[in-house]
C-alpha cells in the first residue's frame, strides 16, 4: 500500500500549520539569543563559584582541560554575588522552556526536510543543528532534573551539564552567526511593515529577503532569492489549515507559559514571603517550622548519617591543623574564642536561596591563625559525615581572609539546629551553598 506523500513528514504539505514562518521563528530566536547567553554566562560563573581550580574534591571536571582557561579567584563581595547569578540562571532556565519548545517546534519540518544533505556546507550545518538541538535539550534537562529531582544525579550532573554546556554553547553560537542576521531583518522589516504580529493568514509571511512583490505562497526555491531566504521559506506551510489561533496569540501564549513558570519559580531565589508563590519549585512553599532555624535545609542530620553521639558537647572536638601543629578544641574553647556576627544568606547551586541570616562564631582566619598560618591560606574543610559528595570542600585563602567568613555555631540567636550544621558550620559570603560546609570536624590549612 503507498502511503500518500503528503501524510510522510518529509513531504512539505504534512505540516499546515499556518504559523509557521520566518518571522514566529525570528522572534523566539532573538529571545532564545539573548536568554541562553544569559545562562552560559551564569552557568559559567557558577562553575568558577566551586573553585574548581583547587582541584580535588571541588573539581569534578579534573579532564577540563582548556575549558577551565577563565577560572579566577571566585570574590566574596557582593557577599549575595552567588545569589543572585546563580537564582538567575535556574529561574531563567526555566522560564525559557516555553520559548525554547515553541522554537523548536517552529522549525520541526526541516528535521525531516529531503533530501537529507545537499552539500557539505549543508551537511555540516545539520550536525550543527543536531548538536544545537540535542544540546539544547540535554541543558535544559538536566538543569531541571537537578533542581527538580537531585537525587536522579549521584554526583554526575556536574560534569555532565559543564561538558553539555560547552557543546550546546559552541553549536548554538555558530547557528546564531548564520541566523541572527537573517532574523533581524526579518523582524526589522515585519515591524516597518506592521505585521510583526499579523494573523498567519496574511499573505505577508514570506521570507524576509523576497521581493516584496512576490507573493510567498507562489514564489518557488529558485525565485525566492539568496539561499537562507529560502531556508526560510521552507517554514511556511504550503497547504495551511485554517488558523486555529493568530500568530500574536500563538506569542502571547509563548510568552503567557513563561510568566506563569516565572511566577511560580522565582520565589524560592527571593526568600521571604515570595517564598510561598515558588509553587513549582521544590524549595519553595513555606520556610520549614519556626524559630531560628527555620529556614531552607538542604540535607538533614538524618539524611547525611550525623548522630548526636559525634555531636555531643563532651565528644566532639573541632581539629586545627596547619603546617607546623595540630589543635583540637572543645566547642566551649572554640566558644571562648573572639565571636563576630555576619548576616549571610545560604545560596545553593539548585537556585533557591534563604535571606540573609544572622550567623555567629569564630572567623575562618582566626582558626588559620590558630594552626599556625601566618597569612591566608587555603582550608580543607571536612564534617563528621562519612559519605556524600558535600562531606568536605576546599575554600580559597580570599575566602578564609574575609572577616565575614565565620565557623559558625549560632544562627540567628540560637545555637545552630542540627540540620543547619551543629555543632559547627562555615558560612562564606558570595559562595555557593554547597562550600557552606555542616558538621565540621577537621579544617586543614595550606595549599591543597
Ligand atoms: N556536611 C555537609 N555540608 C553541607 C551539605 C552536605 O550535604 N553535607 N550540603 C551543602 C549544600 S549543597 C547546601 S545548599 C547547604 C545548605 O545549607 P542548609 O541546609 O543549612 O540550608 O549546605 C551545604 N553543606
Ligand atoms: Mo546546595
């Protein structure tokens, strides 16, 4: 039995929707232009926020290689740096999804375009696109599932998203160098035209470089001008359906899906009483119970292994060691130590954040001091868990040297909860949540 070209997807009359067209695709590409700059830039800055350039247990990309090359000494001012580039990362992530799937679908026919390479250059762009694509959604993906569902990566996401994000990166800016010019124009002259958001139905969405005396729907490949025009012409249906919905609809709805995933993430960065409007984001809702430690946890005691025999007053000691001497404390002599105050918020990788909190205890250099390093240094940090990824982390010496940077052993008032950390935790300023080490027990200081 012959299957009628027109039900097959490479046949350009299986797909009528009518808004398709160079300019639905030009829109959510500039937008798509600007946001995914946006995350590789926060996503960048993420990565350099673990100091993986200490090596060890920070860095879960040691075969980076020349990827690592702008690492620099992450800075602890703004003290809410991280906050804020890595609550913009993961709230704007999610809000351009809508974008990102309708942009796909925009474009959907010319997976199945035939014949499948007509050239090398047009070979080597559909590997391009190939790698644009399934970049684009193994990025979005994992971002997702990491924030959604932590659990499903066992230390992996890591590298997984850092190696994703410099394929999709690399992919997405050759697509924008052959496509940007194109969706400019197309814009610019939809816009000069008044029907950037004209009903699909118009005559008016032929590619942005026809002749505009030449009606889209007659023109062939060959009359339709320079070949990116025509790969542009190959987006409108040949046989449109009726439209179901204009084109200013079909963006609004785009642009409706986005502020509502907004809307119902970004509160879970901003804290407070915001905090209650991140309905689908796993940290958001109400701060958990009351009191001084209610807010955020990550992991509880329970769930990382800490019992309260190794976090008994009379059992746990907190261990000093520096080059020349090992100390151990007490937590009444670490208490008897010169306390100061920082407020501080905890900003995890995941996008959620707390407000500031107000933390007190010993300062970081302090402790340095005390193991016998003269100047900052680095500080090998371990709790008393025995496993799990976050059990230990290297800080940088800027960070120890902050007078912010606190051992801390109260958190507003009180004395740490044991799911904040007691009887000990480091709270850095402009670091992500994960090098806010809880339960500490040993801190090593030099270089790693
Ligand atoms: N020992 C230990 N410290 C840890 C973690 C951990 O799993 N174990 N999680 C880290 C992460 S990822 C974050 S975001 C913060 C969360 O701190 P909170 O639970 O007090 O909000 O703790 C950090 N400190
Ligand atoms: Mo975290």
């Amino acid at each position: 039995m012959r299957v009628p070209s027109r039900l097959l997807p490479s046949s350009p009359g299986f797909w009528r929707s009518p808004l398709r067209g160079p300019r639905f695709t030009s829109v959510l590409g500039l937008v798509l232009l600007v946001g995914v700059t946006v995350m590789f830039v926060t996503g960048l800055l993420s990565y350099a926020a673990y100091n993986p350039g200490l090596g060890g247990v920070n860095d879960r990309t040691p075969d980076k290689g020349l990827l690592g090359f702008y690492l620099f000494d992450w800075p602890t001012d703004p003290y809410w740096l991280y906050r804020l580039t890595q609550g913009v990362h993961v709230t704007l992530g999610v809000t351009l999804i809508p974008v990102l799937l309708a942009k796909l679908w925009s474009v959907v026919p010319k997976l199945f375009a035939l014949p499948p390479v007509r050239s090398l250059a047009h070979a080597l762009e559909r590997i391009t696109i190939l790698l644009l694509v399934g970049g684009g959604l193994f990025e979005f993906t994992t971002g997702v599932l990491n924030v959604q569902l932590d659990y499903l990566f066992p230390g992996s996401f890591y590298p997984l998203h850092f190696y994703g994000a410099w394929l999709f990166f690399a992919a997405f800016l050759l697509h924008a160098a052959l496509r940007v010019p194109l969706a400019v124009r197309t814009v610019r002259r939809a816009r000069a035209q008044g029907n950037l958001l004209a009903p699909a139905d118009e005559p008016a969405d032929r590619p942005a470089d026809a002749p505009a005396d030449r009606p889209a729907a007659g023109a062939t490949r060959e009359q339709a001008g320079e070949p990116v025009a025509r790969e542009a012409d190959a987006l409108v249906a040949t046989r449109p359906d009726a439209p179901t919905v204009s084109r200013r609809g079909a963006l609004w709805s785009v642009a409706g899906g986005s502020l509502l995933l907004l809307a119902t993430t970004a509160g879970q960065s901003i804290g407070g009483s915001w905090r209650r409007t991140a309905l689908l984001a796993p940290h958001g809702g109400e701060d958990p119970g009351s009191g001084p430690g209610a807010f955020q946890v990550n992991k509880t005691a329970a769930y990382a292994g800490i019992t309260t025999a190794g976090t008994r007053e009379d059992t746990w000691r907190l261990e000093l060691r520096g080059p020349t001497r090992t100390v151990r404390l007490s937590r009444a002599q670490v208490r008897a130590l010169p306390q100061y105050g920082a407020a501080l918020p905890i900003a995890c990788v995941e996008g959620w954040s707390t407000s500031d909190q107000h933390w007190r205890g010993v300062r970081l250099r302090d402790l340095a001091a005390l193991a016998g390093e003269r100047e900052a240094v680095d500080v090998y940090v371990e709790s008393l868990q025995t496993h799990g990824t976050f059990r230990h982390a290297w800080l940088r010496a800027n960070q120890v040297a902050d007078p912010r940077s606190l051992l801390a052993l109260e958190v507003n008032g009180a004395d740490l909860t044991p799911d904040h950390g007691y009887p000990a935790r480091v709270v850095v300023p402009a670091a992500p949540g994960v090098l806010n080490t809880k339960w500490v027990t040993r801190m090593t200081f030099g270089r790693p």
